[in-house]
C-alpha cells in the first residue's frame, strides 16, 4: 500500500479545502451533493483497508456500512440522542457484525471467499428488507442525532445544517485517512501487507496470519459503520438498500477508479465517480451508458488508476 508523498498530501489539502469552502459560493443542492460524495469516499477508503491493505475483497461489506446507519436509526427513534454516542453505536455495530462475519468467511480465500461475503451480505440485507425491523422494504427517516456531547446541545439553524454536514463528512474523512496511514506505519499494518503479498510465508515466519486478516476484517467492519452513520446523518434516511451488494460493487469500483495500490486512491475514484455521473446526469438520459464508457476509457488509460497520475 502506497502512501501519497509531500507533493500528494499538498493537492489532497488543497482538494479539502476546496470542498470546506463550498458552502461558501456553492448552492445548497450542491453542498449536499458533495456531503453524499464524502460519505461514498468514506466508505470506499474503509473497503480499502481490505483490498489494498489485505488483498481480501469482499463484495459483503455494505452489509457493515447498513448496520452502521440503522444503528443510528434504532437509538434516535426511542428519544433525542448526541451524537458521539450515535457514532460510537454504528462503530461498534458495525465491528462486531464484521466480526460474526469474517469468523466464518476467513475460513476460504480467494473466489471462495468473495462468494462467502456476499452471502453473508445478502442475508443480512434480506433481515431488514422482508421484515417490519427499520421499516422493512421501504425503509424509514429518522431523526438527526443533537449536535453535542456530555449534555451540551448546539442548536443549529436550519440553514446552516448543509454546511455543518459537509464539514463533518469531511473531518471524518480527514480523520479515518489519517488513522489508516498511521496504522500502517505500525508492526500490525506492515504485517497485514506482508500477507497480502504472502500469506504463506508470513505465517512460516510463525505470523498468526489468520487473526491479523480477523482483526482487519473487524476495523474495516467499524469503520464502515462510521461512514452508515454519516449517510444516516447526512441522508436522514435509512433502508435495506444500503446493504445491498451494488453499494459495495460501487466501492470497489471507486477503489480500481482511484487505484487499489494507492491510500487516496479510494477518495479520488468516489469523488470522480460521483462528478461523472453529476455531469452525466446533465447531458444525457443515459447517464449509466456514459459512465461505463467513461470508466472503460480511463481504467485502459491509467491502469494504476486516478491517484497514480503524478507518477
């Protein structure tokens, strides 16, 4: 996994400082669009923690990312919730569903494996989607969680919630970037890289390979928790559909559009991925037609993808 250098981290700065001041010249519509393009890129940057960190590609992990969001909705439906503790509930939902999960799923590897995930995932979408839980089919909005901590409210006006959003989708984005990186600067992180590379030898170097791919499993699991409660958060809606194996089909394409050897690659593919099909959307009913040709185009082109073009 390859860390973007000084040059790197200085464009992905000034692309995070373009999109904090959006609120400043940008129409509300807009703003949203951003916020639900930052959650896409939180998402796909947790999926990333699997494919470029692990080699373990999981076409399941939406499945983590839903139960993070209905996290939120099950907590704010009894009575008014802060939201530290909201975020805390889909962290942890999140991790112990990816724990139940890579229990059983680490026991294959390779196609075996991706099969398992999406099994995995498409019966805890139908757990939500042919029962009354969250709604059922149709899914359920919810209420925000209170902007605040140890009993301390911030009331924020109406027209300013767009705004605050986008600056929270990205501090989130920030922070779980910059947590990742530091992870794999440790002994844990160069250790999940070296049985991506070879697990074999890894573990003939007496490396207990299976419960490092465990223990990654689960903070992937986490941290797509993280990104449900910023969907739920930014969206103020949740449904079965956000566990649906599409969304995950989603990240890993923004994960091959950004470059899956790459750190930032998963930020640069859903942030793109997201601007095509904007632009898409207003020059054409087609918009899914032009999307592939676009993607096509551009994975033949840079086949190390969006975030390896300085090299």
């Amino acid at each position: 996994m390859l860390i973007a250098g000084r040059a790197g981290h200085l464009a992905l700065a000034a692309l995070a400082l373009a999109l904090a001041c959006m609120p400043l010249f940008a129409s509300p519509y807009y703003i949203g669009f951003a916020s639900s393009a930052l959650v896409a890129a939180l998402f796909a940057l947790s999926l990333q923690l699997l494919v470029g960190g692990g080699g373990m590609v999981s076409l399941g992990h939406a499945a983590f990312f839903g139960v993070g969001a209905y996290a939120v909705w099950w907590l704010t439906s009894a009575s008014p919730t802060a939201i530290v503790a909201t975020l805390a509930a889909a962290a942890f939902a999140g991790g112990i569903a990816a724990l139940g999960v890579g229990a059983l799923a680490l026991r294959t590897k390779g196609f075996f494996f991706l099969m398992t995930t999406l099994a995995f995932g498409q019966m805890l979408f139908f757990v939500f989607h042919d029962t009354k839980l969250g709604g059922g089919a149709d899914g359920v909005f919810i209420t925000r969680p209170d902007f605040g901590m140890f009993g301390l409210v911030w009331d924020i006006p109406r027209r300013q919630r767009p705004a605050v959003l986008l600056w929270l989708n990205l501090g989130m984005l920030v922070a779980m970037y910059a947590g990742i990186a530091v992870l794999f600067r440790t002994l844990f992180g160069r250790a999940l890289l070296g049985i991506r590379a070879n697990e074999h030898r890894m573990r003939a170097l007496g490396m207990p390979t299976h419960w490092y791919k465990l223990a990654a499993f689960t903070l992937a699991g986490a941290l797509a928790g993280i990104a449900g409660h910023q969907w739920a958060m930014t969206e103020a809606f949740v449904s079965p559909e956000l566990l649906g194996w599409h969304r995950s089909a989603l990240a890993l394409l923004a994960i091959v559009l950004g470059g899956a050897g790459w750190l930032h690659g998963p930020i640069i593919g859903a942030l793109a991925f997201a601007a095509l099909g904007e632009a898409a959307g207003l020059v054409t009913e087609r918009q899914h037609l032009v999307e592939g040709a676009v993607i096509l185009l551009v994975v033949l082109a840079f086949p190390r993808g969006l975030g390896a073009l300085r090299r």
